[in-house]
C-alpha cells in the first residue's frame, strides 16, 4: 500500500472515531475507548509507515509517542485538579483518552493546541447552550468530544505538527 493510501485511509479512520466519539459524546455523555483506541493506533500506523513526505520513520514515531504523553500528562493533571475542586462532573476519563489519542496525531506542541483550543471550543459551545437555555438552567458539563473533533481534523489536514517538527 503506498504512503498516501495509507495515510488516507488512517484520516479516514481519525476523522470516523472523532464523529462517533462527537456524536455519543453528546448522546450519552461518554466517550467509547474504542474511539480513542481507534484513533491512537491509526496516529501510531501513520507515524511509522507513512511519515510527513522526507520525514523519518523513527522521528515520526518518537513525536507521535511524545505527543501522546505530554497530552495524556496535562490532560491526567487537569482532572485530578477538577475532582480535587469538587465540582462535577470535571474533567472526564473519556476526554482524557480522547485528547491522548489525537496527541499521537499531532505531536507535543500540535497536542496542546488542540487541548487548549478543544477547551475553548467546548467553552463557547457550554455558554451559548446555558444562555439559550428556556427553562434557564446552565449546562452542567461540557460534552467536550465535539470540540475536540471540530479541532484536531484541521490540525492534521494543516500540517502543524510537521511545519513545527522541521524547525
């Protein structure tokens, strides 16, 4: 299979994970693992069996795996921080796993902006659902899944990570 074939077909599987995870994320308010599974390994095939064009198989996988860990680290932090507030529902597992995974896209410095700009999406979205609101009662959570899909597609499809990673 060539490296653009393969890379499709691993969007492809980024951006079905993500409208499913969007989707139950605002159904039920869970994220599947499966979502979140889904989208690191197509991250991982990607990374090693079609890195960005002239990249390095071995630089692709260390940035997918750095990625991942430095979101899945700020991501754990920022829900033992909300469960330690004691106010609910904080941060969630799901989200956690969620953010992790597209990390594995995008890389370390491409994961914390999907983070924060996942955040300030699913912060928008919360405000105007509270404001509109009839019976006038907030929200009581951010189904953040949605935001997280609406960001990190055009994260990857700009070629963030690699424009950074060739500095």
């Amino acid at each position: 299979m060539s490296g653009v074939v393969l890379w499709v077909a691993c969007l492809g599987v980024l951006a079905a994970a993500l409208g499913v995870a969007a989707a139950t994320d605002l159904g039920c308010r869970i994220v599947p693992n499966g979502c979140a599974a889904a989208i690191a390994a197509s991250g991982l095939v990607r990374a090693l069996l079609a890195p960005a064009p002239g990249g390095d198989r071995l630089a692709s996988l260390i940035a997918a795996l750095a990625g991942g860990s430095l979101v899945l680290a700020v991501m754990l932090a920022a829900a033992l921080l909300s469960a330690r507030g004691g106010r609910a529902p904080g941060v969630g597992g799901g989200d956690v796993k969620l953010l992790s995974s597209v990390g594995v896209w995008v890389g370390p410095l491409g994961g914390l902006l999907v983070v924060a700009l996942s955040c300030l999406v699913g912060l928008l979205g919360w405000l105007i659902a509270s404001v509109r609101s009839s019976r006038g009662e907030g929200q009581t959570g951010i189904p953040l899944a949605p935001a997280v899909a609406m960001v990190a597609l055009p994260v990857v499809l700009s070629g963030f990570s690699e424009a950074v990673a060739t500095l």
